[in-house]
C-alpha cells in the first residue's frame, strides 16, 4: 500500500466507499442481511479492501483505531440515509476499537441518526485481534446489546478458540469461516461440521450464516447441510454505495 494512501486515510482526506453484500435464506432465496464492506478509493477511482491496511502488523494501534472509527463513521452515515427494507445491517467492527473511549463516545450518536430501530444492526466482530481477554469481550458485548444492537461472531472455525468465544458470548449469529466452507462438496467432515453447528444454532436459537459461498457445488453441499443463510460472489459480489462526506474522527476521540 503507498504510503500516501495510509497518510490520507488518517487525514480524513481519503474517499471511503463503503460497499454491501447480501446474505440469503437459502431455502427460498429470500434476502435476510446485508453486509458492510468498507472500502477505499485510490487516485484512479478504484475500490480497495481495508483488511490488509487494518491487519498490517506494523500499523500503530493508535492509528489502527483512527482509521476503524472512521470506517465506521462511513458505514454509519450510510445507514442513516436508507430504510431497513426488512433485512439486517451487519457492520464489521475491529475488537481492538471496543477498548477504545473514542468509539463509545460515537456510538450513541451513530445509533441516535439511525432512521430505524437499533436492533436491526448487528456488530460483526472477529477473534483475530486486539482483545483476547474473554471477561472482556463478554462485558463489551453486553454493553452493545445494552444499546439494542445485536451481535455477531465471524469466522468461526478459523482458529481453535473461536469456538470458545462463541460459546462464553453467546451471539446473536455466527457465521462459518470460508475455510469451513472451500471445497465441502469434496470433505465429508466440513459437511458434517457445518451440519452440526446449524443443528445447534438451531437449538439455542441463533443465526447461522456459512460465508464464502462461490461455487454451485458448495452452494448445493452448505444447503445438503442443513445451514439456513448464506453469503458468497455466487450469491452477490459486494457493489458499492453511494459515496458521502465522511467527517474526520479527531485525534482525541481515539
């Protein structure tokens, strides 16, 4: 990534495009989600995923949680601006960010624009940094629920303590890692594994939702396996949304 990219994303200068992709309830195709996929713009205009900017081991954590909040801050302003149609809004969320005092500060303002209810949003966060302490993350998940958001657990199946913090923070959805789902028309364990954890989402009355869906194969195995929603490009690609002045997050509410 160049260095000036970075440099205009903390800024506030750069372009964030947030984009969507949809998440069906595969037995009848119905659109139940839709998830934010925040993006940036380079000079020429094209799109680029945040991931490898957020999980750059050398990016400070104080300029790792500047730019969250201002991915945030975007995905928020989007949601502002659209009715619900019915379905709901998962919104991934960086679990280093939930230590910080600046993104509690923004949330009630965030949740405050919304021109829906609160619990139609569902913060989508990963194990795979920031905190780790299990106490913790089970106190922030009550303090997002206490606001009347819901929440997700992603990537399960991608680490062998995922399932340990899936079962401490009880979600309102999970979602199965890509890695659960790649090639289970082929592995006879995958299926039986995602089999397995619709069965018990289905008892403790969770969403469960098999993600990186791009094959008629899989797609038809994922289903075979009892797995209720998906999300994948032979379901939907994420397309962009309608690009906003994004405030810049100041360095004090970080």
């Amino acid at each position: 990534m160049p260095k000036g990219t970075l440099e205009s994303l903390l800024s506030g200068e750069g372009t964030i495009l947030p984009h969507v992709q949809p998440m069906y309830r595969l037995r009848d195709n119905r659109l139940m989600a839709q998830e934010y996929l925040t993006r940036h713009l380079d000079a020429a205009g094209m799109a680029h995923p945040v991931g490898p900017i957020l999980q750059d081991p050398a990016l400070a954590l104080r300029d790792r949680l500047t730019l969250d909040l201002r991915f945030l801050e975007a995905t928020f302003k989007v949601l502002a601006q659209r009715g619900t149609g019915g379905i709901l809004h998962f919104v991934n969320l960086e679990p280093v960010s939930l230590e910080a005092p600046g993104f509690w500060n923004c949330l009630p303002r965030w949740i405050a624009d919304l021109p829906f209810p609160t619990e139609y949003v569902v913060m989508e966060f990963t194990e795979s940094q920031g905190v780790h302490d299990l106490e913790a993350l089970q106190s922030y998940a009550k303090q997002l629920r206490n606001l009347g958001l819901r929440v997700a657990v992603d990537d399960l199946g991608a680490g062998v303590a995922s399932l340990t913090h899936m079962a401490r923070l009880a979600p309102d959805f999970i979602k199965a890692d890509r890695s659960l789902v790649e090639q289970v028309h082929r592995r006879p364990y995958q299926a039986a594994l995602l089999n397995a954890l619709s069965h018990f989402a289905q008892h403790m009355r969770i969403g469960f939702i098999a993600e990186g869906i791009e094959t008629l194969e899989e797609l038809e195995a994922v289903m075979d396996a009892d797995v209720p929603w998906g999300q994948g490009y032979i379901l939907g690609q994420p397309w962009p949304t309608r690009p906003k002045p994004i405030r810049p997050i100041e360095a004090s509410e970080s």
